[in-house]
C-alpha cells in the first residue's frame, strides 16, 4: 500500500516531466520555425525594398539625365534692353527695367538708381570657361541664388533670373515668387535644371526669338569659325559684390562693398580688366544695367508732389 502511490506518483510525475519535456522541445521547434520565418520574411523585405530603391534610383537617374533635354529647345534672343525688359514684365515682375549703358564711369549711373545688377555680354573664349577664380561651393542656398547653365542658348534669361532672384524685398510675381520658394535648398545643378525645364520662363524666353539674333550658334558647342556670345550677371548680395556666370562651379566673390560705398565701385575694375584682356582685338561688347522702372518711379514722385500740393492748399 505504501510502494503503490509512491509509485504512482513517481509515474505520474515521470509523465508529467515527459509531457513538459514535449511540451517545451515543441515550443522551441515553434519558437526556431517562427524565427526562420521572421528571419525569411525579413531578407525577402530587404531584397524588394533594396529592388525598390535601386529601381527608383535608376529612374531619378534616367530623370535627372534626361532632365535638361526635356521640352523644345530653347531660342537665341537678341541683346536689347527694351527685349529684357518686356522679358523680365511676361515672367511677372513690374518694377524693374533694363538700360543700356555705353560706359561705366559714376555718370552713367545718374538717375538710374536702384542699380539691381549688371548683365554684361562678351565673346566667350575657352580660357574663359577655364576660369582660374576660386568659385563659392560652401554659401548658403537660400541666401545666394545662384545656378549652374545645363542648356545651351538660356544664358541670358539666366543671367537676368540671377539678379531678380537676388534682389531682397522685390515682388516677383505669382511665378517667380513660386519658383523662387520652390528651389530655395536646391544646389546650383538642381536649380539650373529646374530652369531649363520650367515652361513658363521656357515659353517667354523663346517668344523673343529672332529669325537674326545677335547671339549666333549654341554657346558652348559651337565649332570651326563660329563667334560665341555669353551673358553672365554682376550684381550685391549683402555685403559682398558677386559675379555669376553659369558655366562656373558656383559665384565668384569680388570683393567687400566698402561702407557708404557704391558695390559698382568693387564690380568695375573687373569688368574693365576682362574687356583689356582683348587686347583691341574684340570690341563687341555689351553693358546693360538692370534698374528700377523709372516710369512707375516718375508716378509715384508725381502722386506724392500732389498730395503735398492737396494738403499746402487745405492749410491756406
């Protein structure tokens, strides 16, 4: 009586023990199966998502390559100031002119201040794409626009651009505003492509086109005895004086703007010096300045002039 419960306890617990053996070698297997399965599952989501990125990769690749191509080619337009100046009121910007300057002494520039930029057309020579000036790669995007030229024959809407991009506190337009905002981080490449593939400035830009136009050939492919035109952009940004040119790697500082005085005192000793490298041999050169609209300047005089008029006869 006393070796039979004994013994049924010690079988019941050998079973017991058994059936917790069982029961935790079967969760183990479960526990390694679900394992492999997470672990599976976890590299065949790896390698679809590692597919998906490298896909999508490959088609912002193809994008960005075929980017600049996009769309009809862009026009040559002839250097005028009264066709940058129709140019710059399509794009949407109202308060700003272009005029012809035929020198750059300090009497040029009467009565045409603000001076927003200088936009200066040369013949363009291989030395000067090699340009040896150290260009800015560390400035900060939203405070500088500046971009790089990926599209032949845009050089001088560009260069306009580069200066109405710069100039603080200016009413741009529903457009440009949009753009401007819409490209504020983008490096100089990126901008530059989202140049050439708006079609609103793409649009205006070639319904200037000429059947003649003073800029022959593509800028930077043309071959044999062609002449290449180039336009680039001088203009304050702070408390600096800038040249931007498209073909360069970024801007070109030139120099502090001393207190009180003019930015175009520290731009034209640059300008000059870039025409004397000619030697005489080229002359074809063009200056324009990109001012304030003198008309809307005249009205806005006029309407103050008679309201002072207004109130002196209401005191008398």
């Amino acid at each position: 009586l006393g070796v039979a419960p004994l013994r049924a306890c010690t079988q019941e617990g050998k079973g017991r023990a058994l059936l917790a053996e069982e029961t935790s070698s079967s969760r183990r297997e479960e526990t390694s199966s679900s394992r492999r399965e997470e672990t599976s599952s976890s590299r065949r989501e790896e390698t679809s998502s590692s597919r998906r990125e490298e896909t999508s990769s490959s088609r912002r690749q193809r994008s960005t390559t075929t980017m600049a191509d996009s769309g009809p080619p862009w026009c040559t337009i002839e250097s005028d100031p009264g066709v940058f100046t129709e140019l710059i009121h399509k794009i949407g910007v109202k308060d700003v002119q272009v005029e012809e300057l035929w020198s750059l002494d300090e009497a040029a520039f009467h009565n045409l201040h603000p001076v927003y930029g200088l936009i200066f057309l040369f013949k363009l020579r291989p030395e000067d794409v090699r340009d040896d000036r150290a260009a800015l790669t560390d400035y900060e995007p939203s405070e500088l626009f500046f971009a790089r030229q990926v599209i032949t024959n845009a050089c001088a809407t560009q260069a306009i651009l580069s200066i109405l991009l710069n100039i603080p506190d200016m009413d741009l337009g529903d457009e440009l505003s949009s753009f401007k905002e819409f490209t504020s981080h983008f490096d100089a490449e990126m901008r530059g492509l989202a140049i050439s593939n708006s079609e609103v400035i793409r649009d205006v830009h070639n319904s200037f086109a000429r059947p003649e136009p003073f800029v022959k050939g593509s800028e930077v492919e043309a071959t044999g005895d062609d002449d290449v035109y180039h336009f680039i952009s001088y203009l304050p940004v702070g408390d600096a004086a800038y040249e931007l040119d498209g073909l360069q790697r970024g801007p070109i500082k030139l120099g502090d703007i001393k207190p009180g005085g003019s930015w175009i005192d520290v731009a034209r000793p640059v300008i000059e010096e870039r025409i004397r490298t000619y030697q005489g041999s080229e002359i074809r050169f063009c200056l324009m300045a990109v001012v304030g609209n003198r008309l809307r300047r005249l009205e806005r005089e006029v309407a103050g002039k008679r309201a002072y008029l207004r109130a002196l006869c209401i005191k008398l």
